[in-house]
C-alpha cells in the first residue's frame, strides 16, 4: 500500500479515508487537518478511536446495510490500515 503522499493531490483523512476538497471536509474548518470533520470534534481535534469507531458502524450499517456484526469486523479490519489508527 503506497502512503497517503503519493496518492495524488487529493486529502483523504488519516484516520477513516475520507477524501477532503471543502474547507467543511475538514476537522475544525482547517485545511491543514489531517482528519476530517467527522473524526474530530468541533475544535479539530481527533475524537477517540471508539467514537470513530462507532461513527464508522453506523455509517455502514446505514448506508450499505450491514448487520452491526458485520460492519464492526470490517471497519476494525479498515481501521488497522488507516495513519490514525495502526499499531
Ligand atoms: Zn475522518
């Protein structure tokens, strides 16, 4: 897996992949963030690893209809992956 650098001009969070354009993308409303609005609270800084966690959950239980099961195995398996997250 190449590093984040290399993929392009394209921001993506550091800790869940999401790509950042907007200002609004990022965590805090700053464009120097690594992280994006929703890995952060409202001062940019990063949330916890389970309330990412659990944010990520319900994102994919939402919008791709997984069982909670389901979409905590696959996004503990993504969160390993991710700058933020990995040991
Ligand atoms: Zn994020």
């Amino acid at each position: 897996m190449l590093p984040v650098a290399f993929c392009g001009t394209m921001k993506k969070c550091e800790s869940c992949g999401m790509p950042m354009e907007a200002k609004e993308d990022f965590g805090g409303g700053k464009e120097d963030n690594k992280y994006c609005v929703y890995c952060t609270d409202k001062d940019g800084n990063l949330k916890t690893r389970d309330e990412v966690r659990e944010g990520m959950v319900s994102f994919y239980m939402k919008s791709k209809g997984m069982e909670r099961a389901v979409a905590e195995k696959f996004v503990d398996e993504y969160m390993k992956t991710m700058p933020a997250w990995k040991d």
